[in-house]
C-alpha cells in the first residue's frame, strides 16, 4: 500500500514527518509532494520520501490514497486526474451558507442549530436584532476568526463589538460602517450566544473526529480553545490558547461540569453520522465547533473539514494513517461507503 500526502509546501511540515514515521510502523510506503510535482503526461510524482529522518526525492507511480489538501482552482484538473487513480481523502463540505442550509433542512440538528440568516444588504439583519437584540456577523467563507462582529440594538443606533474595540454608532453612522466594512463579502448572521468564561474570555469546545481504519467515526480530541484577551472569538490563529477539558469544564460549570461532558461525547459520537448522512461520499475528517452558554446547552458554530491538530499531532496523525487503510479498501471494493 502507497499513501501520498499533498500539500502546497515545498516543504514537509510536523504532520508530515509524524504520518510518515506511523506508516513506517504499519508497512505502508508513504511520500509528500505538491502540484508541482506531478507529471501528468507520465503519471508520475517525484515525492519526497522520509529515509533515515531526512527527505528523499524518488519518483514513483501514483499511490493508492492521496491525503490531500482542500483543492484550490488552479489545481483543478490536476485533482481530476489524481482523483482517477487514486483514493482522496479530503472533500469539500460547501461554506458555511451551504452547511448551515444543509443542516437545517435535514431537520436533525435542532437540538443544537442556531438560527441563522444571509446577510445581503443591512435590511437583512433587523429582524434578527429586533427578537434578539444582540447578533453575530461572520462571513460565509471560512475566514480564520477574522472579520467578525457583534452587533446589538441600543437606544442612540448600534453598538459593534470586535476582538480589539468596541464602538457606537448612530443609526446613519451604522449605514456607513457596513458600506465600507461588510458590503465586499457575503455574511450570516446569527443570535449572539454568550458563551464565555467566568473571566469573560469568549471559548467555544472543538470536537476533532476523523473515521478509522473501519470506517467508523472516532474522537480524536475534544478541548476548549479560549480568546485569552479578545471579546468575540476563540480562534487560536487568532491569539488565544487551549486547556484540558475537564478541568475547564469542572472550572466554568461547577456541579454541572459532567453533565456538559455527557452531552459533548454523545455529541462526538451522534453528531458525525448524522452530518455524514447529508454527503454520498465519504467524509474523513470534521471539526465540530460548539458554544456553550451559561445553562451549560451546547450550539453549533460551525463544521469544518480539514481540521487543524497542532495540539495533539500524534494522535491525529495515527487515526489518519487508520483511514488509510480503509480508502485502500474502498476503493478496491473491499469496503462501502456511508
């Protein structure tokens, strides 16, 4: 069996290194490459495989699964062809207008859905203020945690809250703040759920799940990721850290603490089948991103495929290697997709 990884790198990161020490564990031959280093008319990779701790170049035959990266444009018919002959892992889920859409008319998510609406023109988000009075603003495309806004109702116009400021606005200072600020990009907006520590650093608890050797939906990790000095979000590209979950449940929620951990591994385990279910191709990572107000009830963030795992490298990299080998199997026709 022969596992490639593509990136867009030139140069093999951590991820890499670790998957490819783990496959050497397991007897699969494993290399790292990028667009660049496919030959189309030959159909050949020259890859970079790991010998003694460094990397090798040798060329090789396309390999029976691809870890790949999220396809880009540019690289369209490249995947196509890549795609012929050997098993991707990654696929797209659609942004997050196209998730939440999807979520809500399957109907199976309510116990965590949060409403949700586009945001076109300004019009579009008074409703949501007037039943809510406070919403949050962020744009459809993933975005990193940038470029996004609270916005609540006060008696003088606005008030707008970002990780950095807080600021008020009349009604028409308002008009202009959105023309020059949020008219370039689409946005869902969204009721403001405060889900905060008792230091007032706005967390939300990602669950990181990815499918095993079986096909099977394993957590990986589920942990709290904090905004240590923001005021809207966590995310830790943006400034922040993370904690074992545990103690920082037992910390926020008191006596409570173990019940949010029962609904956060029921989650883990219901949640993925579910999503899976709306897709006829196979899934093999997700990131689930939860809030968690002061009752302790958990709500959707948001779902990403691709999820990061700076954190916990190891273990990531031992349940990609497991779904290695189930993609070889499915698509020898040894295994079935959901």
């Amino acid at each position: 069996m022969k596992v490639g990884m593509l990136r867009f790198k030139d140069v093999p990161g951590k991820l890499a290194r670790t998957v490819a020490y783990i496959c050497g564990h397991h007897d699969i031959e494993f290399f790292y490459f990028t667009p660049d280093d496919v030959d189309l008319t030959a159909f050949e990779i020259n890859g970079q495989f790991l010998i003694k701790g460094e990397w090798v170049r040798k060329k090789t035959k396309f390999p029976d699964v691809i870890d790949n990266a999220p396809m880009r444009n540019r690289d369209k018919f490249l995947y196509s062809i890549l795609s012929e002959h050997s098993f991707l892992t990654t696929k797209r889920i659609g942004t997050k207008k196209e998730v939440f859409h999807k979520l809500e008319k399957n109907g199976r998510f309510k116990d965590v859905l949060i409403p949700y609406k586009l945001v076109e023109a300004e019009v579009d988000m008074q409703p949501m203020l007037d039943e809510y009075k406070s919403i949050l603003l962020k744009p459809v495309s993933s975005n990193q945690g940038r470029n996004i806004y609270v916005v609540e109702q006060i008696e003088s116009g606005f008030r707008v809250i970002t990780d950095s400021s807080t600021e008020k606005y009349s009604t028409e200072a308002f008009s202009t703040f959105f023309s020059q600020n949020l008219y370039r990009r689409l946005y869902i907006c969204q009721p403001f759920i405060d889900s905060k520590t008792k230091e007032g650093h706005p967390f939300d608890v990602r669950i990181h799940t990815r499918k095993n050797s079986e096909g099977n939906w394993s957590s990986v990790k589920i942990y709290p990721r904090i905004g240590i000095g923001k005021s809207v979000t966590s995310n830790i590209s943006q400034g922040g850290g993370t904690s074992p979950i545990n103690p920082f449940l037992e910390a926020q929620f008191g006596e409570k603490w173990k019940e949010v951990k029962r609904n956060l591994n029921h989650l883990s385990k219901s949640f993925p089948k579910r999503f899976q279910s709306m897709y006829n191709y196979s899934l093999d990572g997700l990131g689930i991103d939860l809030g968690i107000d002061k009752s302790g009830k958990l709500w959707l963030f948001e779902v990403n495929t691709y999820a990061g795992s700076t954190y916990f490298m190891a273990e990531a990299s031992e349940a990609r290697v497991s779904y290695y080998k189930y993609c070889a199997n499915l698509s020898s026709g040894k295994a079935y997709a959901p």
